[in-house]
C-alpha cells in the first residue's frame, strides 16, 4: 500500500507568501554575517501581520518581529528575497529555523516551535551584528528614539479617533528621521527597514 503521508513539494508556495520570522536559533545567522540587516525588516509593536503558523489571519502584534524582507514586487510583495521562482531558497544551507520546521500540510510542528523558542528583536539582533561598537550603540540610539516618537500604537490611536492632522504630523516626523539617518551616514536607506520598521504612512491599518 503506497505511503499517503504529505510530504514537502517545495514548490515555493510559502516563500511567495511572506519569508520566515527570525528566532533565538537563528542568532549565529547574524553574528556570521549570513543574514545582513539589509536582508531584514522589523514589524513593529502594535502593526498589523500575518501570524506565522497560527491558520494565515492577520492581528496586531505585540511585540516585536524581525523577517526576512520580501522583494515589494507584483503579484506577492512579501515574497522572501531569498526565494528565486524557478530554482528555490538561494540561501538554503544557511536559512533561518523557521524554514526548515514549516510544512504547510501540517503546521503543528511550527506552532510548536514559535511556543518554545523566542522571537529575536532589534536589540538583540543589533548585539549580535558584526558592527563596530561606535556603530552598534548609535543603531541602539536610533531605534529607541524612533519607536518613541513614531510609536505604532499612538499613531493607530490617531487614526482610529480622527486625529488626521496629529497622524499626519507623525508621518512627516518618520520620513524626515528616515532622511536624516542617510544623510547623516548612520544608516543606508536598504538597512531603513531592519533599523526602523516599515514607513507608517506604508503599514497596513484595520486589519486591511
């Protein structure tokens, strides 16, 4: 009797739909260099994501997450940036944990994993990163006082309550901090996303 256990296709399907969330595992992907910052990008407190193995819904986080970052093109602009169509996971002898637990057929084994093992944030993801010490506590600088002048949560409240003009003034204040860290040469604009999240003007609202 032929065996009917699913088993994985890598047909790509899940890289198409968004890359992996980085772990407490993953943690010698970045000390290596394997995985740079620009690969990154960090879903902020209070945004509104995908939940990884927990059934494909969308919900406000609350905390912290970093991801491989996706491509931003047509027809899936969350598909991982390490994912080649065609030819599969360009970085697959060093992908993230994550990866090598989901199986969409059954994905028990990743919930029990995103259970037991934490999530890694900018912190500890900025102490990890090969960078010069000057470099690294000035990253730390940045990535706090950006989170308290454009936190996610505030600026939803403004929303939510009809305070255009206070989420507009927001907006313009991520932007203009956005510019200044690659003006100044604290940051290239494609470590923007790892360092600070996603513009708040671009973040998904309602659940939408």
């Amino acid at each position: 009797m032929p065996d009917s256990t699913p088993v994985c296709r890598r047909c790509g399907r899940c890289c198409e739909l968004g890359g992996p969330g980085l772990l407490r595992d993953d943690a010698p992907l970045l000390s290596s260099g394997a995985l740079r910052p620009e690969m990154l990008v960090c879903l902020r407190r209070g945004q509104w994501a995908r939940q990884d193995g927990m059934g494909g819904g969308l919900a406000q986080l609350g905390n912290e997450m970093l991801k491989l970052a996706g491509t931003g093109r047509a027809p899936h602009p969350w598909q991982c940036l390490a994912y080649a169509p065609g030819t599969g996971c360009t970085i697959y002898d060093r992908r993230p944990v994550q990866c090598g637990v989901l199986f969409c057929a059954d994905t028990r084994p990743l919930e029990a994993l995103l259970r037991e093992v934490p999530a890694l944030d900018r912190r500890a993801a900025i102490a990890l990163l090969p960078l010069p010490e000057a470099r690294r506590r000035l990253w730390e600088e940045l990535a706090q006082a950006h989170e308290e002048a454009c936190d996610v949560r505030r600026y939803f409240v403004l929303l939510d309550t009809g305070d255009r003009e206070a989420a507009a003034a927001m907006e313009r204040y991520d932007a203009a901090f956005r510019r200044l860290c690659v003006e100044r040469g604290a940051l290239a604009e494609a470590q923007l996303p790892f360092l600070l999240g996603q513009p708040l003007r671009d973040l998904p609202r309602d659940g939408a």
